[in-house]
C-alpha cells in the first residue's frame, strides 16, 4: 500500500504539499523523508520521467510532470503499475488545480497542503491493490513499466561522483591490492612460524589503515578487486592457519582488541583474528572477514595510536547533541556458569566519540583507565573453561609499547567515582579522594570537540559588538558539553555498576522452559538471533549492528542479577543453585518515577526470577531443574509523590481503564508462564490499603467480565506488616502452607539434555508496593520449599526429614543468594540495598536489621528527590522512549516524563484545538490554520514570567487567541482579531528562557506579533463571547482584565509599526516609539514540542461549509521557525484574497526578543537564582 506521498518543485526541490500521516507512520518513515528530500536535490530537468528507487523494505516511485515531482513511499509488495498510475492521477489533479502558480518565485513550503485532502481520497481508493476496481486498472493501464528504471538509493546518493575520482579510487585499489597479495604471503609465514616458535608479537597498531581506507573506497565505486587462483588459495590457507572458517564467520564474537584509525575504531575478534568490525566516524558498519596486512616498514602510516584495548562486549551507540557515542565493555567478571557456558557482568565501559576530532584522546583516556584496573580484578574470571577471557593469550596479543601516546593537554577524564546524581562542582567539593566503584571511562574535551551533528544556535541576533555574540555562543555550548558530561557520566554508571549481565553462547533473556528446549545456542549461533526484545536492554543501542546485519557483534545484556552457590554431595556428585533475575525492559525505571501499569499492559519493576539447580554426576548427563516467579508493581493506573517518607498513593484514571489495563497485563502473563497466583502483600490498613482494595475489586471484575479466565487465576492477599508485626517472621510458614497445593500443581521444569521431563504450569506473581524488600523474602521462602522438593525427586537428598539443613553451609549460602539478589534489584530500582536484608539471609529479624531499614528509608528519600528524576530520563533514552533534548529538558525541570507524554500531551492538545475552534469561531468562517502557541494573554506585552498555553486559529475572516484550561477542559478567555484591521505581522526570535541551553536556539525558540488597530485602550483586551449555545463551555470572568496581572513583563509602548520609517530596517517593538494610541500588538511563540496544527475539511456537499477539522502532520514536524513563516505567509493570503495587504511590506523579519535582550531584562533575584541552580544542578 501507499505509506506517504510528497509533491516538490523539481528546480530547487522546494515541497509543495504532502500527504498527512499518522504519528506511527510519521515515526517510521521518518529517515525514507529524508532520503526523499535527498532526491528531490538531486532531480533536474534532464533527470529520468520515471523511476522506482529501493530503499530497504519500501520502494520510492517518483515521476515528474510539468516541473513537479511527485513521489511516494510503497511497500515493495505494491504493484509498480498501480504506484505510477495513483501518481499520475495526482498529477493531473495538482496541474489543474495549481499549475499556473508552481512557477511563483514567492512560494512558501507546503503552499499547497490543501491538496492533502484529494490524496487522502486518492489514497483510500488505492489502498488495497487486490479490490476489482483496482485489479481493472492494472490490466486496462498500457504503460510498459519495464521501461521504468530501477535504482537503489545508495547508488543514486553517489550517483554525483565524476569520472576522475572513480579513476583514483581505481588505480588506488589496484596498488592496495598488489600490497594485500604480499602481505598475505608474509602473515602466511608468520603464522607457519608460530606454530613451532614463540614469536614476539607485532602490535596490532602497525596494521596498515590505508587498506581498509582503499577496500571502502573501492565498495563505494562499485569495483571489485581481482584476485588470482594463487592468491585465492593463499588466502584460504591463511584463514586455515588462524581458525578462520567459513561457519566460524557466523559465530559470536567475544572478546576483540580495539584500535584507533583514521576513519573510526577497528574491533578484531581474538578468537576468530580474520572477523573485525569498523565503527566509522561517520555512523557507518563495516565488518570483514579478512585479514587486514600489517604496514611494511618503508610506508609511512601514522596510526592515531600505539596502544590496543581489549573490548569484551559492544553495548551499542547514541547520539547527544554534541557528538555520537560508540559503548564498549572494558571489564567484566564472570558471575557463574549455566550449562557450561560463562555469565559475566559488565563492572566498566568507556564511551568514545564518533569524531575524528577528539577520538585520538579519548582512546587515550580510556586506556588509562584500563591500565589503573588492579591485575587481580583483570584476572578474577575462571582461568579454566572461561570462554573468551584466556589472559595469557590477552596479554601477549596486546604487546604494550613502552609508552602511552600523549593525549591532547584538553583531555580530562571523568572518574564516574564523581557523584553521578548530582552536579560537577558538588563533585569537586564531595569527591576528593574517592575510588572508583566502577572504573568506567569517559573523557571530555573543552577545545578539541568538532561538534559533527551540534544543534547549537547559530544565527543569534544580538544588537552588541561580535564578541559579545561570541561570549553568548560560547556560554551556551559550553553549557550543553556539561549537560552531555552528566548525561555520559549516567549511562556509564548505569552499564557499569547495576548489574549488567550478558553471555557469549548463553540466552539470558528467556528460561529454561522458554528456551523450547535448546540449552545452548546452536553451533555457537549469537544469541542475538533469539533472544527476547521484553529483557534485551541495550536492544535500541544495538540497532545500527543489527540493521547492518551484524548480529555476531551484538551482544545482548540483561539488567539484573546471577547468584551462584556449589555444593558437593557424598559419592562423587555435586549440584549447583543458580539465582537468575532478568529485569523487564517495557516499563523499567526508578522507584518513584514508574509505578503502576501503563495503557499496554506493562508494570513498572516487572522482574522474572529463576532458580536453575543442577546436578552432575560423573560420566553421566546433567539434570537441570527451574522455578521462575515473577514480581511486577500492581497492573494498574497509580502513581506515588516522591514526597516524604511514606507518601500516599493516588489512583488514576477510571474504572473501565485500570480494568482494560489489568486484563492486558494477565493476560499477557497467562499466555507466556500460564496460571498466575497473585500474592498481594500490601498492607489492608492505612495508606496502601487503597492499592490493595483496588487490586481485589479490578482482578473480580476482569473474571466478571470474562476478559481473563477464572481457572488461570487465584488472588491472595496477605497482609505481610501485618502478620509478622512484633517481628514474628516464623508466621511465613502459614503463607507457605496456604500455598503448598499450589506449588504442587504448578510443578517445575525438569530436563535431562534434550529431553524435557516435567513443565511448570504456572507463575507466582508476587508483589508489594516496591516489589522489592517483602516480595523477595516471599520469593526466597518459596524457592528454599521447592529446591527441597527437587532435591528429592532427583535422589540428591541424603536426610529429607531434615530439609536443607542436611547440608552443611548450604541453608546459609541460598539465604546470601537471595539476599545479593534482592540487593541488586532494589539498587536497580530504588538505589539502595534491600530492607529485611537480615532476615533473608540469617533467617532472623534483629534490632541492628531495623536500624539499617531506617537508614535505607532514608537514602532511598534523598535519592529519589536529588537523582532519580534524571536517572530515569537517561533510561528512556537508552531504550529510545526520549531524545537527548528530552534528557537535558529534564536537568531544567527537575522531573522526568513518561515514554507516552508526547502521544497523550499531542491528544490533550487536539482536543484543545478543536474545542476552540467549535466555540469562538464565528458562523460562516472557514479555519485556514489552527496551531498551539504560548502567550501572554494581554495586548502590547511580549513577556511574562508564566506564559499560558494557548490556541491560535486563523480563519477567513479574524484571529482569533484563545486561552484554554487543560483541567476544565473550557475556554477560560480569547481575543477576536479582524483580519481587516492587521496592518503587518513580524516573526522572528522569541527567546523567554535563558537558563536552558536549547531555549537560545532560533529555530525552537520562535514567534509571530500581530499588529492591528484597536478602538479600545492599550491596558484592555477585548474578549467576545460567542453564541449562547457555547458559552456554558467558557469559563467565567470574561472581561477580566489581563494586563493588569503582568509580573516582570517586557512590554512595549503602544506601538505602531515594527519598521523604522527613517532608516527602513526592522527593530525589535521595544524600541519603536508610539505613533497612535490605538494600535497595539498581541506576542504569540510557537510550540516548540508535541506541535498541533490543524485546519476545516470542506464537506462533499455542494455548500463546501466545513464539517471537521484534520491534522497536518507535515507541518507538526517543522521547527516553529518555519511554522511561524506559514502562520505569516497563510494571514497574508488571506488578507489578499479581499484586496487588504501590500504584499511588500505586510510581513516582517525580525527578532521579537533576541537573546542579549533576553538576558537584560532578568532582574537581580532571577540572575542570582539561576547562578545558584546551575552550581547545584548543570
């Protein structure tokens, strides 16, 4: 089917209308607009009439006429006749419609979006090319699409390269490939020779850069180097001598060494030499397969470093807004093994810059930082077995130089021992004499950094001398390389020190009995190729691996916890008790910041929790038994104020909602574990009780309604506080009772190799307020009951009468391993050890216990105030819910948001705008332009320490500016504008905010003045009410007067026109002086974020009045700088439709309030307050 179509002028590729999309289609085909865009520069007059370009999954058709362009994005299943065939309908209703003014010199963008409401229409009949009407088209259409050329988009990109560099790159490749036949001879005899005698090593930095620079070239102009008969079996001998095979090339990379190039990072896999991978500067993947010859003494090749690094794990990339990241593991240490293969967890990962200009000293910071790590910590993986991490192998492979090169004098590493959660100059008081916890690595750099992808203002208009513009810029960037340091300095800290586990062989992400029953990943297969996206972590960050189809370098880490215990029993046999919890990453984030469910299902601290046994005996198979429980936050809409000790819930949302919630969550649970026993251990008194009701009332009516089965499940509440109050902790044992039948029938999964023997037919679906402290001594006691059981049935137990304390030591080793376990998740989610720690790991409660409980509260009190609002926002920019922009926003507001604020703020505001609209607009007018601002809400005043969220609608006869309640859902106040009485309108900077960095940029930061003539006086604002139907809906006080309430405003004299008739430049309202007390001006800035613009569709009646109104998505996804040239350009037009404007000097550019003005106007107490908050918090 057609996905979107976009109509663009073919001489300069200006767009001229487009095809509104949905929010999910705007999403996806975001980056195949900017391919389109691509296109539409490239096009000329001699360009082919017809072409199909592919473009991974969809196709872009294009065909031009008369000058136009018109293109589409398809899915590659659409039929190309049906694709042309819907363009040309396109084209001959554009051409009559607007053809006469494509040619206009004045021409807007999107000056046509009209025209979405016939491709809309065009599309709908279009949209299924199976119906008969369109199965006729396609056997009735003549055109010979045979004759269309077929183009992939890479090769049209590149299509602008001339003859000469084909010919360099040529003649280049055919040098380099004489040079790779001599060296592949000589690594040939190299290797021959370290079979017999132990060679020293030679570095991995002299490797030769130039031909890897010369093989990307010759990929990019499409020649392919020709090799001979000899030179081919040379190679396949050299891949025979270093264990290079074809089904090797297929297999999981582990541990690689890291060098720096001139065009980015070269990882080479030490197992398997002939794989490497090449992270360029630029965001591409190139990986190879072959051995890369080493640099002949007489070549001059100045490697941008001496020094190798071992990489254990590639977590993946991101961008900020200064540069892109590439996140590698530069230590690990193995927490176990699982059916022979190793687990580890990552304890140090380094952050690198995809940016030629401060790589080289980066790299070096990093290595510093690998070479302080102790050798004992280096050395703690397993020496025998421990696939990937064979030390001696390491250290002579990397053969260090006897000096570190010197980085540049700017570089300065950041320990992440510094107070992550709080700001750099705190650091620098708190931090002395800290050692690092994690040993992660990050470098920043003050005057080396090229921003390659900076969002930093450029054009700011300043009315000072040019240092001061300088000084301003400078403060600025220098603002957001500190936010982007904290942000760097989070991501560290969160990969580093929260338990992330990953495995080379080893699927982490699913259970035993979720695995179907393959252990092991087949023949070394990665794992990334099964393993469960709901516990992959670090799956966004890996995307560009995946999508270049390097999935052997992707290796997926879970975030949780991997306890280990052995224990050996009389006659030889041993058995091992594993302690594995995978946390979910759907919903994942921090104590106070995710609670409840949200609209698809998925609670917050969803957390799968398995205990593997299992028991090996000599020269027979292993028997592996798992229990999995799971734990999740009460599958319903709730929240809880970071406010005080104990705050109090509060419930949201309706009934029907939090019922339709909690369904999707049992029933997502049911059919992935089956049968789920609830066990609610809130408290049935005081301020939890309203959870607990809530919970027994919306799973009774799930079952009422038959939305979820009555035999998949059973509730169980039980009050923990207040059964072991005075603690009496023995009382679990009566819990453990009441569920004794049903551990029996739920049973566990049983497994001897390939053949399963028993399954587990269900889950406990354990949970507390946190999920935490009592939920994990819950969990602990059922799991030590079931080990007991399996102990049994597999014949291990010497003396079942006595339980687990028939071995020695091992009743306190399960106590620890459920105990670290449950440390690990509270630190996960609530920063700090576990409550009733003591208990779970003594089997006692004790005085000392309770006054740690005290001190947890109270941590877990100053964390969730000072850190976890930013920690959380980091989170969801690793798991793509927020952009970088989102995470520095959340440094200034001092609040995180939920991964669906921009889809319900952009619903909120939809309904705003059409309830606006529906009730000041007057009988008879058409809305040309609806869109979201923030003003004033009074005349000749331009700012205000509150701005009010506002709807702006332009229609064919007036403005009008409407002030509307989110809360009441009312209109509280509007203003009517004639369009007569406009006289000129200006757009231009409008900067209201100077402690944010991004609140600085022109293109965010952007506004339109309305000057019009008015009979009232300046201090009044006219407010209309509409027709006595609709005035229930408008709040009271509707002549209030507005300006009167201005706190701290910049407001300018009655003002006449915003040009300087003598000097004939546009200045700033301020400082015009008055030329008539009745003209005033009213301010409008644009919304920056979640933008809502909308317009009236004309009925197909033949009246054409408007009946709805319908979103434009190409102009929501426009900077409001653009979007306030279409608010001018649209009042413009329909001014001239009644012959009331001068075209020439209706419309103004010019800053409304520049930065430096900005700035001025902040009194003493704002500079001091932002200074003091900058120190505290930037």
């Amino acid at each position: 089917m057609v996905k979107s179509t976009i109509i663009a002028r073919v001489v300069d590729g200006l767009p001229l209308a487009a095809s509104m999309d949905d929010e999910q289609a705007e999403s996806e085909l975001a980056g195949y607009k900017s391919q389109a865009k691509a296109i539409f520069k490239k096009l000329n007059a001699q360009s082919e009439p017809m072409c199909s370009i592919e473009s991974g999954p969809y196709y872009l058709h294009y065909m031009l006429s008369q000058g136009v362009c018109y293109l589409c994005i398809c899915e590659k299943s659409f039929p190309r006749k049906l694709a042309f065939t819907y363009l040309d309908e396109l084209a001959k209703e554009f051409s009559m419609s607007y053809g006469s003014e494509v040619d206009k010199t004045n021409l807007r963008p999107y000056a046509f979006i009209k025209f979405d409401t016939f491709i809309q229409k065009t599309k709908r009949i279009y949209e299924d090319s199976r119906t008969q009407q369109n199965l006729s088209k396609l056997n009735e259409d003549l055109r010979d699409v045979t004759q269309i050329m077929t183009k992939n988009m890479e090769d049209l990109l590149w299509r602008g390269d001339n003859l000469d560099r084909m010919n360099t790159a040529s003649d280049h490749l055919r040098n380099q490939t004489e040079k790779f036949r001599k060296d592949a001879r000589w690594l040939n005899l190299e290797a021959m020779y370290r079979k017999y005698v132990e060679l020293h090593p030679l570095p991995l930095s002299q490797l030769s850069s130039d031909l890897v620079d010369s093989a990307a070239a010759g990929a990019t102009s499409g020649l392919v180097p020709c090799v001979s008969q000899d030179d081919a079996d040379l190679n396949k001998s050299s891949d025979m001598v270093c264990g290079g095979s074809t089904e090797e090339h297929r297999q999981q990379v582990k541990q690689s060494i890291m060098t720096l190039e001139r065009s980015g990072y070269r990882l080479r896999s030490i197992d398997v030499p002939s794989k490497s991978i090449l992270l360029g500067f630029d965001g591409s993947v190139h990986a190879s397969d072959e051995i890369v010859a080493p640099a002949q003494p007489n070549e001059s090749v100045e490697p941008a470093t001496e020094q190798p690094a071992i990489v254990h794990a590639i977590v993946g990339t991101f961008t900020l807004d200064i540069s892109s990241y590439v996140l590698v593991v530069t230590d690990s240490r193995c927490r176990g093994t699982i059916a022979d293969s190793q687990i580890y967890e990552a304890t140090a990962v380094a952050a690198l810059p995809l940016s030629s200009g401060c790589a080289k000293a980066e790299f070096a910071s990093m290595l510093r930082g690998i070479r302080k790590a102790s050798p004992e910590k280096r050395n703690s993986t397993p020496q025998s077995g421990d696939e990937g991490s064979d030390n001696s192998n390491l250290e002579s492979a990397l053969a260090a130089p006897e000096h570190l090169p010197k980085a540049d004098s700017s570089a300065k590493p950041v320990s992440t021992a510094s107070l992550g959660w709080i700001s750099p100059q705190f650091t620098k008081i708190f931090g002395r004499g800290r050692t690092g916890s994690t040993g992660s690595t990050i470098g920043t750099t003050t005057s080396v950094v090229e921003p390659t992808s900076s969002k930093l203002p450029e054009d700011i208009e300043l009315s000072g001398e040019m240092s001061q513009v300088e000084g301003e810029l400078t403060k600025t960037s220098s603002s957001i390389r500190r936010m982007e340091d904290r942000v760097l300095e989070e991501i560290s800290r969160l990969f580093g020190d929260t338990g992330m586990l990953f495995s080379y062989s080893y699927d982490l992400t699913r259970s035993l009995q979720g695995k179907n029953g393959q252990i092991l990943a087949s023949s070394g297969a990665p794992p990334a190729l099964v393993a469960d996206v709901d516990y992959w972590f670090n799956h966004h960050l890996q995307q560009s691996l995946i999508a270049s189809g390097n999935v052997e370098w992707a290796v997926p880490m879970v975030q949780g916890s991997m306890q280990m215990a052995i224990c050996e029993v009389p006659g030889g046999a041993s058995f091992q008790v594993s302690v594995l919890s995978r946390r979910n990453r759907q919903r994942i984030g921090m104590r106070y910041e995710r609670r409840g469910a949200n609209e698809k299902g998925h609670v917050a601290n969803f957390v799968e929790t398995e205990q593997i046994l299992s028991v090996a005996a000599s020269g027979q198979q292993a028997h592996y038994t798992s229990f999995v429980q799971t734990r999740g936050s009460i599958p319903f809409f709730w929240k809880q104020p970071p406010t005080g000790l104990h705050p109090a819930p509060v419930v949201l949302k309706s009934d029907d909602e939090n019922t339709a919630v909690c369904a999707a969550h049992l029933q997502r649970e049911i059919g992935r574990s089956g049968r789920q026993v609830l066990i609610n251990l809130v408290e049935h008194k005081g301020r939890e009780a309203v959870l607990g009701a809530k919970y027994a009332s919306l799973v009774g009516q799930c079952v009422a309604d038959e939305l979820v089965d009555a035999c998949m499940i059973r509730y169980i509440p039980w009050d923990f506080h207040h059964e072991t109050r005075g603690m009496r902790y023995n009382r679990l044992e009566l819990l453990l009772e009441q569920l004794q039948r049903e551990v029996s029938n739920m049973g566990y999964h049983w497994r001897v190799g390939e053949q399963v023997l028993t399954k587990q037919s269900g889950v406990f679906r354990v949970n507390c307020m946190d999920c935490l402290d009592r939920t994990n001594v819950v969990q602990s006691t059922i799991a030590r009951s079931v080990l007991n059981e399996q102990l049994v049935r597999l014949g291990v137990h010497i003396a079942p009468e006595k339980g687990l304390a028939a071995y020695q030591g091992l009743e306190a080793m399960l106590n620890n391993l459920w105990a670290n376990n449950g440390d690990y998740i509270s630190r996960q989610y609530a920063g700090t050890m576990a409550m009733k720690g003591d208990f779970t790991r003594t089997g006692k409660r004790n005085f000392s216990g309770l006054m740690n409980d005290a001190s947890y509260s109270l941590a877990r009190l100053w964390i969730s105030t000072f850190r976890d609002y930013f920690s959380q926002s980091v989170l969801d920019f690793i798991l793509g819910n927020q952009k970088a922009s989102d995470v520095f926003r959340t440094i200034i507001d001092l609040r995180s948001r939920e991964p669906d604020y921009a889809l319900q703020l952009s619903r909120t505001r939809e309904a705003a705008v059409e309830a606006s609209t529906a009730i000041v607009v007057h009988d008879g007018e058409c809305v040309l332009l609806a869109c979201i601002v923030h003003t004033p809400m009074a005349l000749n005043t331009l700012k205000v320490r509150e701005t009010a969220d506002a709807v702006m609608v332009l229609t064919d006869g007036a403005v009008y500016i409407c002030s509307y309640d989110y809360q009441l859902e009312k209109v509280s106040r509007f203003q009517r504008i004639e369009l007569e009485s406009i006289y000129t309108v200006q757009h231009g900077a409008y900067i209201t905010d100077t402690l944010a960095p991004h609140s600085l940029d022109q293109a965010r930061n952007h506004g339109v003045m309305l000057y019009f003539a008015t009979s009232e006086t300046q201090s009044d604002i006219k407010v209309e009410l509409p027709d006595q139907s609709a005035k229930g809906a408008i709040a009271s006080a509707p002549t209030e007067d507005l300006s009167s309430k201005v706190e701290g405003s910049i407001s300018a004299q009655a003002t006449a026109d915003p040009r300087d008739p003598a000097e004939g430049r546009s200045v700033s309202p301020a400082v015009v002086a008055a030329a008539t007390p009745v003209k005033s001006f009213v301010a409008c800035k644009l919304a920056s974020e979640v933008q809502v613009v909308m317009q009236s569709v004309a009925s197909s009646s033949d009246t054409g009045a408007p009946v709805s109104l319908m979103r434009l998505g190409a102009l929501e996804g426009q900077s409001p700088e653009l979007l306030a040239e279409c608010v001018c350009s649209a009042i413009q037009s329909a001014k001239s439709r009644a012959g009331q404007v001068d075209a020439s000097q209706f419309i103004v550019e010019s800053p409304i309030i520049s930065a430096v003005t900005a700035k001025q106007s902040i009194s003493l107490v704002d500079k001091v307050s932002n200074r003091l908050y900058k120190a505290l918090w930037v």
